[in-house]
C-alpha cells in the first residue's frame, strides 16, 4: 500500500473509531471486572470492528480479515491502542493451531466467525488438579456413537467473557500410549454438562473462570487435527504461548500454498 493510501486508510479509521466509540465510555479501574454492560458493549464493538476487517487486520479476507499489508495492519493496530478500549480478545493460542491443523472447511467455520468478531474462542489445556505435566490429561472424551461424550473440568479460562466454544486438549484414548492419547476438539459451551464458576484472582487483579463438564456432546468433525495427534497441537499451542509462530517457515509454506489451492488467492 502507498504512502498517501496509509494516509487515507488512518484517516478512514480514525473517523470510523470517532463514530463507533462513545465519548463517554468509561473503563474500569486496574483489577477490576468487568460490567455487564462494558461486556455486552465489548461484544456488539467486536462484532462492528471484525465486519470492517480490523479485527485481524493482516489475516485474508476469506478467513474474515482485512487482508492488509503489514504496515497497514501496523496502522489499524495503533489507532485502536490511541482509544481508550477494553480488551478485545483474539486468542492466538487456538487460532494458529487451528490454521496449521484445521481443515479448510474447519477453518472456514470456525476462524471467519471468530476473526469477524461473531463468536469468541478460547483454549483450555490446564486442569486445575492436572500438575506441570500437560501430557497427563484428565478430561476424557469417550466415543459415543458419531461424537464423544467429553468429562472433566479445565481450569485458567482467561479474559471477562464467557467464551461462546472452548479449544481443548482432551484425552481420547485413556489406555493407549502417552502423547498419543490426546487429541484436540472445539466444544460448545451452550451444550447440556458444560457449567462455569469463578476461579481464582490473577495477579492482574481480575477473575479467571473453570470450566466443569460432564458427559458433554462434541460431535466427530469438531476433531482438529485428527484423533491421537492432540500433541503435536499442543505443542503449537505452547509455541505460540512463549512468543513463537508455533509452526517452522516450511510448516507456513506448506500451510498457505493448501489455502491458496483451495481458497484461490
């Protein structure tokens, strides 16, 4: 993008934020929560800003990003940090796993929705009695039928919303060799066993939640990545949360020429 079109493009957005922020929004002090209000406010914004792209500004457009260049994307990001916001989350750590392991039809489903601010996503692979040892997973999805019926509680769920779907690491095969147990799902939280409470207070201040299920429905095509290969995800996942890609250049190579095969662009 040139110069003068950045110009255009702060412009556009500078003006966009002025009509689509009120000037009286007030954010709550420093380790506080949330209100129900700012929350349901939060929500509608999101929805707004990812139909506009900015949400995830450099992400493609058939994944319900801006498609931007990355000095465009640049701009959009530091206008929405000049603005007094509250946190509008995208949480990386289920979002490039999904990418990397997802199938296309996955990712159309489940990436669009998110990076358009319609629905929130948020991963979930600690347990609160599960220790430091993160291959030793104690939720357990059982096979029933064309689904699993998944049981066990995930501890940890960061950020002031509840998360419309949960990407969590599960155990699918209890008897079978470790590391090759695991395997990756999308739940719906909305689902007969899902129930949340309040957790313990981070060093923020705020509130973290746990999630309790039992004998919760996850239909098959909510696998990603395939059944046994939850550890591999995982490690993406933990890539990502220390500040890395969480996939070689030669994993995005690879990742984007199959976009591009099936997407055409």
């Amino acid at each position: 993008m040139a110069t003068d079109n950045l110009d255009v493009l702060r412009i556009q957005v500078r003006a966009w934020l002025d009509s689509n922020i009120p000037p009286d929004l007030k954010l709550p002090p420093r380790g506080t929560d949330m209100s129900e209000d700012l929350i349901d406010w939060t929500l509608f914004f999101r929805r707004k800003l990812g139909g506009q792209g900015w949400l995830a500004p450099d992400w493609p457009t058939h994944f319900g990003g801006g498609g931007y260049s990355s000095e465009a994307a640049q701009l959009v990001r530091e206008e929405l940090r000049r603005r007094p916001l509250p946190p509008l989350p995208l949480d990386n750590m289920w979002l490039t796993p999904m990418r990397a392991f997802g199938t296309e039809d996955q990712k159309a489903r489940w990436l669009s929705r998110t990076l358009r601010g319609e629905i929130t996503v948020t991963h979930a692979i600690s347990e609160p009695r599960g220790g430091s040892d993160l291959a030793g997973q104690q939720t357990i999805a059982t096979k029933d039928g064309d689904g699993y019926l998944v049981t066990g509680e995930k501890g940890y769920i960061h950020g002031p919303f509840v998360p419309d779907f949960l990407f969590l690491l599960v155990n699918t095969d209890p008897d079978g060799p470790k590391y090759e147990n695991l395997s990756t799902v999308i739940m719906d939280v909305d689902t007969d066993g899902v129930t949340f409470k309040k957790g313990s207070r981070t060093i923020m201040g705020t509130t973290d939640s746990n999630v309790i299920m039992d004998k919760v429905w996850v239909p098959a095509d909510r696998i990603v990545g395939g059944e046994g290969n939850g550890w591999a995800v995982a490690q993406c996942m933990i890539d990502v949360e220390r500040g890395g890609p969480g996939v070689t250049a030669d994993q995005r190579e690879e990742i984007e020429r199959r976009e591009r095969e099936h997407w055409g662009s």
